[in-house]
C-alpha cells in the first residue's frame, strides 16, 4: 500500500488552502516561510502543517522553513493540478454560466472542452470560448473527446437521466451542483459536492441561533 | 443553557439535506414516512436522524414516523427560514451575477436588498430585480436600510477593506466566496465560506489519487 492510500479527506481538503495561500505568498514576492509563520496565517498549528505534508513524505528542513515556491509547486504536483483532465459542463443557465466563465480550469487541473444544454435559446450561445452543444450530440461527443469529468450546473430533475447516460459513457468524475444525489446511486464515482442552498440555510440557521441567545 | 446551544456543526448541517428532501416529498404529494424509509433514502441510518432531531426536542411518534409536511415545517423553523434576514452582495461579475439571479433567498431565510458593486459599467445595470449601486453609497444605504447579511463575491483583493468597512457598520454575518479569510480577521462573525476552488482541486487530487492507484 502506497503511502497516499492513508490520506485522510480533512488533510487533502486543506491543500487547497495551503496550495492558494502559498500562491499568494510567490506573488507578494515572498521566497522563504517558517512553519510557524505559516501556521499563524493559516489559523493552524505548525505541527498540524508538519502532519499534513509528512502524509507525502514532508517537506521543508528543520531551522530553515519553507521554500514558497518549491512547496507550492509540491503541493501542486500533489494535487494533481497537472492533470488537464478533460470536462464537459451540463447546464448554460444563470449558474453554469458563472461557473464557465468564472472558473480558472486550467490552473485548477481541468480543461473544460464542451458545454451542454437542451434548450434551443442556449444552444449555440458563445461561452467561456465554447459554443453551447445540444445534449442530443452528448454520445457522440463523449466517444470523440473522452471527457473523465462532468459538471453539473442542472436542476435536480434533469440530473438523474444526464447522470446515468454518463455513468454509462464511462464517465465516473462530478462536480455536482445540483441536488441529485449522485453518490447513493453511484458509489464508485468521484463527486464534489457544492451545495450552494445548504450553504445559506446553514448561514441562516447560526444567525438565527445567534440572535435567540 | 438551552437545548440547541449544544448541537453540533455536523448535526446542524445535515439539517439543510433533511429540508430539501422533506420538500421534495412534499412536492410528490408523500404525506407519512418513517424513519427507516427517510434514513434509507438519505444514506444515513434511523438512529443517527432519531439523534439528530432529538437535538431540537423530536419529532414523530414511534411506530407511526413522520408527517411529512409537519417535519418540514419544523425544520425550516429550526433553520429559522421565515428569517427574511435583510441581505446585501457584492460584486456584480459572473460570480455575482449568477449569486444574484439563481439563489432563491427568500425561501433560504434571506430577503436581497441591495447589489453593490465599484465598476462603472455595473453600476446602474438590473439584476434580480435590483439596480447595482455604487459602492460609494454603501455607508448611507446600510444606516437606512441596516442590512445583517453580506454575500462577498468580489476578489480577494477587494474583500479586506470592504470587510472591515462592513465589520464596522455592523454587519457580522457573511456568506464568503471570496478566498479572503473573514474568520480569521473577525473571530466573532458568522462565516459560511464557499470556495469553489478549493473543491475543484479536492476533485482533481481524487481523479489524480485514483488513477495512479
């Protein structure tokens, strides 16, 4: 067993975080930061930060800290970020828009190559650089491009059918932003989840929790 | 101390997931479930939903389950929904745009008052039934109007000052897109963070992770 297999999802969903700060860190100019320094701009503890990257063999030396840029692209290179794995968008709507246009793939480790909608008015609209492609064409496009991830940007109702023909073209990669519960019906694949409505009941549930103390 | 002082994030969370899916059975016109029906469609177990809506008293009586549209009314009061909490956004970009026009607020426990952004060609412009305002106005409308809620969808270059401007008009609670860290700065604020980022690389270490397995 590789050491990777251990990684808790709590160690692998601060990365990010250490992955964008550090960024911050080479823009700024900043070339060196000792694990203390880093910990107290993380909120973190150097030790928690030690664990973290000791998961993948550790990084930095005793006395001396981190080298921002060498951690950063390790960290990079952990994440996978040079994978340019190829994506499809599902959905032109309000959402999917923001997310095609909004989102920096290629820097987060995808390459978004087609975007799907089933409503005439969408069709054929210029997005993100791509025109919008009908969802009668999905197969043949799929056996072409061989896209491994799928984004979501669908109403729940229409995600369950688009989810299985998927799941069927061999497609098991999500970022799920609908309310379709991908995972219970397919549990081998891979989804992210993004939640926006939970999110802001949430938010409303601690402000209301707030304001009855 | 009352009883809901004690419930923790993961119970608190999990709580959105029940709500949508109460409506969703509301909407199918289910007027009774139980609870091993409702754990089962859920992927989490009887007990943990028994334990879960213990927190805020219980509901449903042994043997005969839940109402479906009493559990959801109840609920969406623990959420505290009829909140209408007035709300202000920033940054009229794609993010904004979509925050804006997608989200159903009202029906979340929020009302949209007021679209802020700082770029001339925004200013002015409609969206969700909002013209954008300068953000100049900003002292003026949040002393009228004394929104509680801000919806941060601006740079994280933009998100330090507007903070502590906010922070000190006496806004407390955030819903954060932007990769500044609120909590961090302000301890004592409402946080709920949405880093779109974050999750898309979470995804690709996943793919990554498992493809090299």
């Amino acid at each position: 067993m590789s050491r990777r297999e251990k990684v808790s999802m709590s160690v692998i969903r601060r990365l990010p975080r250490y992955y964008r700060f550090l960024i911050h860190l080479k823009e700024k100019g900043v070339t060196r930061i000792s694990s203390t320094e880093l910990s107290t701009k993380l909120g973190l503890t150097a030790s928690q930060i030690r664990q973290d990257l000791n998961c993948f063999g550790g990084f930095g030396q005793q006395g001396y800290g981190y080298i921002v840029s060498q951690l950063c692209d390790e960290i990079g290179n952990i994440l996978g970020l040079s994978g340019k794995y190829p994506t499809i968008l599902f959905g032109a709507g309000n959402l999917g828009r923001a997310i095609g246009t909004h989102m920096s793939f290629e820097s987060e480790g995808f390459r978004l190559i087609g975007i799907f909608d089933n409503s005439p008015e969408r069709i054929g609209m210029e997005l993100a650089n791509l025109k919008v492609r009908d969802v009668a064409g999905l197969e043949e496009f799929c056996k072409k491009e061989k896209p491994v991830m799928a984004i979501f940007c669908v109403p729940r109702t229409a995600a369950g059918e688009l989810a299985e023909q998927l799941y069927n073209l061999g497609i098991r990669n999500f970022w799920n932003f609908s309310h379709y519960d991908l995972s219970m019906r397919y549990p081998d694949a891979i989804v992210e989840n993004v939640h926006l409505n939970d999110s802001l009941m949430t938010l409303c549930y601690r402000i209301s929790d707030q304001s009855a103390k």
